[in-house]
C-alpha cells in the first residue's frame, strides 16, 4: 500500500510528532510505503532550511520517517509544498491521486494570521484518493468546525481518543477510532523497584493546568524526585520577570520560584528518548490537564500517560480529563487528580501514592492487557490499512449529523479564510452566496 502524510504549519507539534513517527513504523514494517510533505501557504519557491543550531536537541526514530524532529519544533528537512504556488499546489494534488491513501494529520488549516483570506488549501483535497482526516484535538466544535466545509471530500476522521470522537459527532463525515500508536517492542514485566518521585511533562497550554501541579508542589512532604518538564505559551507566563500573569503568583512570589526553592527539578523540553529513560525510574507520571469542554466529550488522555503505561509509572490524572471513559477506570488504571482542587490536598494525594506500593502495584498490572490490545503500533496500523481498503469497515463507521452550532462556527470560520460559499441551514450542503460559485 502506498500512503501519504501531510501536515499543515502549527505552533507547536507536541504529540502530532510521535504519532506520526510511531504510525509511519507501523505502516512500514506491514510493507506500506509512507511518504510526508508539509503545507505551507507561501508561494515561495522551496528553499532548503538552514540546520538548527540546536539539531543535537532532534531525534530520529529507527524505522520512521527519517527526518530529524523536535517535540515541539517538528520535523527538520521535511519536503514542502508551498500551496500559494499554482505550480506546486497542481503538482501535490496530481502526486497525491497516485496514493491509496492521504492520511492529514493535521486536518485543514488553524486560525492562524498567516492563514488569513487563504483558501486556496480546500483543493489540496481534490485529488481522487481516499482523504483520512485525523482528529487530535477533543474540542473539534470550536477549533476547527470548518472541517464540515470538506465533508464531500474527506473519507474518513480517524479519531484518537475518547473526547476526539465524540466531539466529532456533529460532523457529516463517517468517524471510527483508532488509538494513538505506540511502539511496544521495549515493553518490560511491571516492576516497582528502583523507582521514585513523578514526572510530568507537558505543553504548556491553559487546559492542561501544569500551574495547579507547581503550585502544590511547595506543600508536598515526601522528598522523592519532583520532576517537570516541557515548554509553551503558559511556561513562558508564568516563569517570566515583566509578563507573569497574576494568578501565577502567590503572597507576592512567583509560584514557579517557589517549585523550585522546594526541590522541583525542571528539565525543560528534553529529546523523547530522554523523557522515556526516565520513566523507567519513575513511580508516578502526573497528568494535570482538565478542561470542562473537552470533558463534555469524553476522556481525552495524553500520548505521555501511554508511554509511562509502557515504562512501568502509574499514571495520575484528573478525573475530568478521564471523564466517563470506556477504557481507563479511577483506581484500576490510574490515580485520580479532582479539578479544581485545593494545592494542599493535591499534594497529600500525591504524597500518598508515592506512597501506596501495593495500589501502584496493582495498577501496573492493571494497564498490562491494555497496552498490548489498543495501542501497538502495528495493530494501529492495519486498523488504517483496514479502513483504507476494507468497505465494510467504514460501512461500521457512524455519520455525524450538522446541527445549527456547527453551522454558524463553520461558516464563520470560512469568512476568516476568505472563503464565500457557506454551509446551507436549510440543506446542510454547500450554497451560494453572493453570486459566487460553490466549490462543491
């Protein structure tokens, strides 16, 4: 089989990167050739990129895609299309109707200054293949509705966790879910010796709440490893010295000072080999993030609770971050955080599972059958090759239906896109507006 990915331009990849890594393995060693390109909307000619100065901080996966990356800066050297050009743009859609498949992992283009008054990415998809578009995101209503725009042109929504598909159910496209891929070949007997402390490693967006773990870190009294790492917008808030947002503060202290005077060690944004090292010493790997939204859809569990799965730490989340999944079970297969909690108790509750071996115990063995069933690479893999090939499949998959929220977003989206034709109240289907001429 032969299959392509794309990506769109975004701020920061986080675990769009290992997905795609541990996917293309996957494929590859079921004999699938994978190919990736970037989209970017410039009409610049390609020019090679000049090698980052910090290429030491990438990475690349045996057996991947072949390209250098970073967790948050993405793929170095990765070929690109530079879809402002009409030459380029024709050449990718021509390139991608030889294809079984276009798997995007990044569905359409994001709100994004530079995506302003761009449409001409609606006819990257006019290409005569099977478009499989993955949802990442929990919170698909308000970031990127337009994506009912492709309805006629889009396959597929793969799905990859619990939020992600239930938040898709307003979009007429047939939807199934198939679980981030990991690579499992390194995968040990449960053991709690040679452990201690947490980890929490994390993009640091509002929604994943990594300040409420900061802040309750100064009141834990166990004095095991306390170890935090990552980067984004809210890292950059709360650590700085003229923009530290106030709520990052406390009797007048940065909250981010105080973390440190009582012993958090922060490892800043470390290459993915590293983060896993560590968890193989790791009692507890901390999941903080919450967010209501996302919780009205389901549970919307991170890449980083799979891989301390995989490495032997017990995961800790929020409750509404695991709400109401099908999968992962409070106390049976992780430790669970409440929202909104007092930083006091917080930390009592951490300082308690450190210290309750037989439940750490218990919850390793727990998550073992979980792993092996839903989330190696390989098993993820054929469920795409499945999809791609097997019509019955698909026949299996639900179709969201429009409602008039999904409408309105929709189609506010497109204007920022610049995009005249709009979704139809009345029909659901695309319509003309303006005098101008549907794309569908």
């Amino acid at each position: 089989m032969k299959i392509l990915i794309t990506l769109f331009d975004i701020q920061d990849y986080g675990g769009i990167i290992n997905h795609t890594e541990y996917l293309v393995k996957g494929l590859k060693q079921l004999g699938s050739q994978v190919d990736i390109v970037k989209l970017s909307p410039s009409s610049n000619v390609v020019r090679p990129s000049p090698k980052p100065k910090d290429i030491d901080q990438y990475n690349i996966l045996e057996g991947g895609t072949g390209y250098h990356h970073h967790q948050f800066k993405g793929w170095y050297g990765l070929p690109k299309v530079n879809y402002l050009n009409e030459y380029q743009r024709k050449t990718f859609i021509d390139r991608s109707s030889t294809y079984d498949a276009v798997i995007w992992q990044i569905p359409i283009p994001t709100l994004n200054k530079q995506n302003t008054n761009v449409s001409e990415w609606v006819e990257l998809y006019d290409n005569n293949t099977k478009n499989i578009a993955i949802i990442h995101d929990g919170n698909l209503p308000d970031l990127y509705p337009h994506l009912a725009y492709l309805q006629d042109k889009i396959y597929a929504l793969a799905c990859v966790h619990e939020a992600a598909y239930h938040s898709a159910k307003n979009i007429p496209i047939p939807r199934t879910m198939i679980f981030n891929p990991f690579d499992l070949s390194t995968i040990g007997e449960p053991n709690t010796e040679n452990r201690s402390g947490f980890m929490a490693v994390q993009v640091f967006k509002g929604w994943k709440r990594v300040h409420e773990l900061i802040k309750a870190i100064p009141r834990m009294k166990n004095t095991e490893p306390k170890v935090v790492g990552g980067a984004g917008i809210e890292y950059r808030y709360m650590t700085s010295k003229d923009k530290c947002k106030p709520k990052y503060f406390e009797n007048g202290t940065r909250i981010w000072d105080n973390a440190l005077n009582a012993g958090m060690n922060y490892i800043g944004v470390v290459p993915h080999d590293k983060v896993i090292e560590r968890l193989q010493h790791t009692k507890l790997q901390i999941d903080p993030s919450w967010s209501v939204k996302y919780a009205k859809h389901g549970a919307h569990f991170n890449r980083t609770t799979i891989e301390a799965m995989i490495m032997g730490a017990v995961p800790m989340a929020t409750e509404l971050g695991m709400s109401n999944s099908v999968y992962f079970k409070p106390n049976i297969n992780y430790i669970p955080i409440l929202p909104k909690e007092d930083s006091s108790i917080y930390a009592t509750r951490i300082d308690h599972a450190l210290n309750s071996q037989p439940t750490l115990s218990k919850i390793q063995n727990n998550n073992w059958e979980l792993l092996v069933e839903k989330f190696d690479m390989k098993t993820i893999a054929d469920q795409y090759i499945n999809l791609i090939t097997g019509s019955n499949v698909l026949q299996g998959c639900p179709i969201g239906q429009l409602n008039d929220e999904i409408i309105a977003k929709c189609n506010k989206n497109l204007g920022f896109f610049g995009i005249k034709s709009h979704i139809s109240t009345a029909r659901g289907t695309q319509s003309a507006i303006g005098g101008q001429t549907t794309l569908f």
